[in-house]
C-alpha cells in the first residue's frame, strides 16, 4: 500500500441494539429438608451472583488472577486460550492464542486433574468469537480490493448481553487491569491484518478506511472515507450555476422526462460538474459534492482570483494524484467557461471554515435608468451610499428559499461610476451576504436605502453584475 500524507476527517461512535435476554440457568440444588417436606413451600434464596454455563457454575470465591487458584478457575469454567491469556496477568513469551497455552500448560503442571475436565463448546468470556477471526480478516481484504489507502479504522459491535456477562466474570476474576473483550477482539484482528498487509498503520480518527466488523453475524463493512481539495474557481460565463440544479419538471428523477432529456438536470453543466468530473475520473472515484463559499446567481460571472471552494471526492480508489496535472485537466475540461487555480490536499475542517466565512466581496454592476439625471447628480448621488448600512428584507426572488427577515449590511466603499446615455456602472465592495442587485432596485422597498431612491425613485433595471473578488486569507 502506498503511503497517503492527506488524511481526511470522521468518528463514528459504537452502537448496538438491544438483544434477546440471553440469561444463563440457574441450579436448583435440593436439600434434605425440602426432600422431606414435597408439600412445603421451599424459600429461595438469590443474591443475583449465582452464573452457570454449559452446567459448569462458576465460583465466586475463587481468588482473582494472577493467583494459581484464579487461573485454575478460568480454566476451569472452560475459558479460551485467548481469554486465559488476557485474564490471567502473567507474561508470556507469546501472545494470544500461544501465550494462553503456555499459561494453560503450566497449570496442568501445577494440577493434572485439569486436563482430565471434559472441554466446553463455548467460552463462556467470548464464546468462541476470536476463532472467527481469520475469516473476518479474510473478508476484509476481500472488501477492501484494490482501494489505495495507508491507514484504517477498526470498529466492531458485540452484543449487549454477550459485553455485559464477559464484565461480570473479567471483572470478578480476572487480574487487575485485564483488558475488556471489545479491544482485544479488534487488537487481534488488527494483528493478523498487519501480518498479511503491509505499510497500513491504524488509527483511532481521520483513516483512509473505516471497517465496521458485525461480531454476531461476521459481516463486514468499509467505508472508503472521502478526500478534500482546496481551490479557487473562476466563472467566465453566464446562465451556469455552481452546483447541480435538479429538473423542475421531474425533480431529478429523470425517467420518462422530456423536458430534461432524461438527465434529471435543469442545467446540463455546472461548475460543479466541470470541476469534478476530471478529478472523479483522476481518483477514480464514485462521486463528488461542492462546497463553495457562497455562490453567486446563475446570471453572474465571477471574475478576479476567483471565489474559494471545498471539492468532496467520495468513495475514491486512489489518494495519491499530481494536483498540478489535476488542474490543468480542468482547466482543459471546462473549455473556457470556468477556471481553477490554487488547487491543494484539503480536510473536512476547512469546509466548515469556508461555508461559514464572512469575507467581504467585490462587485462591478450595470443597469439602465428611467428618465437618467445629469452626469454630476448622478455620481454625487451614488457616491452618497459608500460607508452607508443597509437594510434588507429577503428578496422576493429568494424568498421561497430563504427565512423572511430584515439584514443589516454595510457597503464598505463604492467607486468608478460610470454614467453612458442611460446606463451607469460602478464597482462596490460590501459586507459578506448583501444583494448588490437589490441595492440598485430596491426590490420595491425592501432594500434602504438604495441606487434608486437617491436617484429619485427612477426605475432601475440591473443588466449585468460581476463578482470581481472575494476577500479571504
């Protein structure tokens, strides 16, 4: 296995269901006077500790291991060689299976009469499951195929009663500090794993691969967990959204739908797609999902350094790739409608950080007014709302999308007014989330103040709007 140096996050926490009261019987021992008495009534007396297995009861007053008598008692009860071992507190030259015949040989040394006892069908701390550990391994490689990875995640769920009962005798006769079944089971699995594939490495967080092993029934599970790339994106057209816009008609179901041609697509390209798919192809990979930092409306070019974006490629077989051949096979892909730059290895950490930033952006905007002012008014006039706090009512474009609320935004500075027959352009840079539009219109009202009312309520109708930067890092 190759080594990957760009790791990517998740923690999944173990759960079980319950399961079937698997209590073991009880003796039922008969006294003389009981005997003597068929009609009387007999009092019966538990204190909950009495724990019989396959007709053997275990005896609560044997001492603890590592004491000889402690050991004899496990072994007695019909305990593996892998439970003796963990039970039992003495150093071996072996582990496991080997260091828990070791210890069983010398105490058939101590006491013959051991060896004679007639051997269970079930450990009574295990019940036999790290027997099954070399075809729980084999399933693993099996599953895990010709997946690139260099580290991986072991999980594995145990019934509740089976956890519960193993507690009950480890911790009343096992040595101080004798490790619970859950961890040793997966110590072990680890170990044969390691033995059979190497330069894998495991991990308790962020794995290439995270293998969840169902202890009742042998079933396994691996979960190719996704890698992250960093970038910038530059849209150089218009009517291209950022992400897969879903058919109206058929919502994304595609089959029988005409109006999408069966694609499930409203839009046949976005930036999504022709930014992923050359990196899903270079992977190898299932799928992909994008997290921008915000996104500008499908009518809008964004131009600059272009705005920061978190590409999630799922399920790939390979983690190794030269993000230099990456990008300019995106690049070569896009044909001229987006472009990327600043590509690097990226975590599930900076999606967060992306999606929640703030930053403030950039924009060049031009519209076309009724009944235009003289040039001079007109540039006195939009100059007036540099520095000036907006409040803005969810449009009524968005507004079947977004909460009905009222937003504060400030416009930090406004320049470069350009005024041409009817129609004035200029460049704006304003708090993160404002609707440039919106400023320019007023949305009938919902934006004050605005491009419109400082012109004196004149009409405005925005032609086109650009995303020139986006300030971050």
């Amino acid at each position: 296995m190759k080594e990957d140096n760009h790791k990517v996050d998740s923690d999944d926490e173990d759960s079980w269901a319950l399961y079937a009261d698997a209590s073991y019987g009880k003796s039922e021992i008969l006294t003389e006077e009981s005997n003597a008495n068929p009609g009387k009534e007999e009092e019966v007396w538990y204190d909950g500790d009495d724990f019989e297995f396959e007709g053997a009861t275990i005896n609560w007053d044997a001492p603890p291991c590592p004491a000889p008598l402690g050991i004899e008692h496990i072994i007695r009860i019909g305990c593996c060689n892998f439970c003796v071992q963990r039970l039992a507190g003495r150093r071996t030259a072996s582990k496991g299976e080997d260091g828990g015949k070791e210890i069983r040989k010398e105490a058939y040394q101590r006491n013959s009469e051991l060896e004679a006892l007639e051997k269970n069908d079930l450990c009574p701390l295990c019940e036999n499951l790290f027997d099954d550990i070399d075809n729980i391994v084999k399933r693993i490689i099996e599953q895990i195929g010709e997946v690139e990875h260099s580290s991986i995640q072991l999980g594995i769920h145990l019934p509740k009663d089976l956890l519960e009962d193993e507690d009950k005798i480890r911790s009343r006769h096992g040595s101080p500090g004798s490790p619970h079944l859950k961890p040793s089971f997966v110590n072990e699995i680890q170990l044969k794993l390691s033995s059979l594939v190497h330069g894998v490495t495991f991990v308790k967080e962020k794995p290439d691969l995270m293998i969840l092993v169902d202890g009742l029934t042998l079933m396994v599970d691996v979960d190719v967990r996704p890698v992250f790339l960093y970038g910038r994106y530059r849209k150089l057209i218009r009517d291209l959204p950022q992400t897969r816009w879903p058919c109206r008609a058929c919502r994304g179901r595609a089959e029988g739908c005409e109006s999408c041609n069966e694609t499930g697509l409203q839009y046949a390209e976005s930036v999504q797609d022709l930014i992923g798919e050359p990196i899903r192809l270079s992977l190898a990979a299932e799928d992909t999902s994008f997290h921008g930092m915000g996104r500008e409306d499908i009518d809008v070019r964004c131009l600059g350094t272009g705005r920061p974006f978190v590409i999630e490629i799922k399920k790939p077989k390979t983690r190794l790739a030269n993000l230099e051949e990456i990008q300019k096979a995106v690049n070569e892909n896009t044909e001229g409608k987006v472009e990327i730059n600043s590509l690097r290895w990226s975590t599930r950490s900076e999606v967060v950080k992306v999606k929640e930033s703030r930053s403030e952006k950039s924009y060049t905007i031009r519209f076309r007014v009724e009944e235009i002012l003289d040039e001079e008014t007109v540039i006195a006039a939009i100059s007036s709302l540099s520095g000036v706090e907006l409040s803005q009512e969810t449009p009524k474009r968005v507004s079947h999308r977004r909460a009905a609320k009222n937003r504060k935004r400030k416009v930090v500075s406004l320049s470069n007014i350009i005024v041409e027959d009817d129609e004035i352009q200029f460049s704006v840079r304003c708090e993160a989330g404002t609707y440039v539009k919106e400023l320019v219109h007023s949305d009938e009202g919902r934006t004050v103040p605005s491009v419109r009312s400082v012109l004196g309520d004149k009409e405005c109708t925005v032609l086109w709007l650009d995303v020139e930067d986006i300030h971050y890092e």
